[in-house]
C-alpha cells in the first residue's frame, strides 16, 4: 500500500474493532467495545478531532488531536495519539495524518503543532524530525489513577 492509496475521513464507532488493534500496537490495551465507547466520547468532545487514513476500507492508522488554549504558549493544536499498522510504517499515512492535524491547526488559527513521545519510540522521534518537528523539551510525565 501506497500514499496514492490512502484517503483520510473522520473515525466512526464503526472503527473500533480496527482502532483497537492499532491502540495495542502502542502498547495500550483495549478492547473493541472500548474503543467505541472512546471514540463516541471524542467525538462528542467540544475541540477533538480525529481522522482515520484508509486504503479502501482498510484502517491504516490514526490521529486523534485537540485545541488547547494555553496560557504559557497561547494556542496550540496537541496530537494526543498518532499510531500507523506496523505493517504499512513508510507508506505515507503518518505523514499524510499529520499533514492533516498541521492543516486543521492553521484553519483554527493555532501558532502549534505539539505532541509527545514515548522514549522508547525512537523511530517515531526520526519520522517527526523528519517532517520537520523539533525536540522542544525533556520533561517526565507524571499520572495518577483516581
């Protein structure tokens, strides 16, 4: 599969069996019945968006992003979630994603495109600095189950 392949539209509840599998492929688990809950909830979300690349009806990958007015760095667009079938990486359809989520950024009137990634993914690293994403920082996370 190829980048002249690929199509890119907005996730259904439809997609949860294939956004599941792509959601394992970065290392979270869940469930098809999850995933339709997840995706019902972002899109309903006031600010999110996602959009599925697909070749035919085949899920490819897929990006979730939002708005986020800030204070410290006024408004940016933030990819909470990028993931491609491993099977398809170099096809196109990270860049074509993402290329998206920078055209979406600009229509909304965002200065940014942020995102972050895990340490461990260091191909990922090399696919952002290769369309042009910078490290801005070396920060931890920190959570909390509540």
């Amino acid at each position: 599969m190829v980048a002249e392949d690929l199509t890119l539209r907005s996730l259904s509840v439809e997609d949860a069996v294939e956004v599941a599998a792509l959601t394992v492929q970065l290392g979270y688990d869940l469930e098809a019945e999850g995933a339709k809950a997840r995706i019902s909830d972002v899109l309903t979300a006031l600010g999110h968006h996602t959009f599925g690349a697909f070749s035919g009806e085949v899920l490819l990958g897929y990006l979730h992003c939002y708005q986020a007015p800030t204070i410290d760095k006024g408004m940016m667009l933030c990819v909470q979630a990028l993931v491609v079938d491993e099977r398809v990486r170099g096809s196109g359809a990270g860049r074509h994603l993402m290329t998206e989520a920078e055209r979406l950024a600009r229509e909304l009137g965002c200065k940014t495109v942020s995102l972050s990634s895990n340490e461990r993914r260091t191909g990922a690293h090399s696919f952002y600095e290769r369309i042009g994403y910078q490290r801005s920082s070396r920060s931890y996370s920190f959570t909390k189950q509540i």
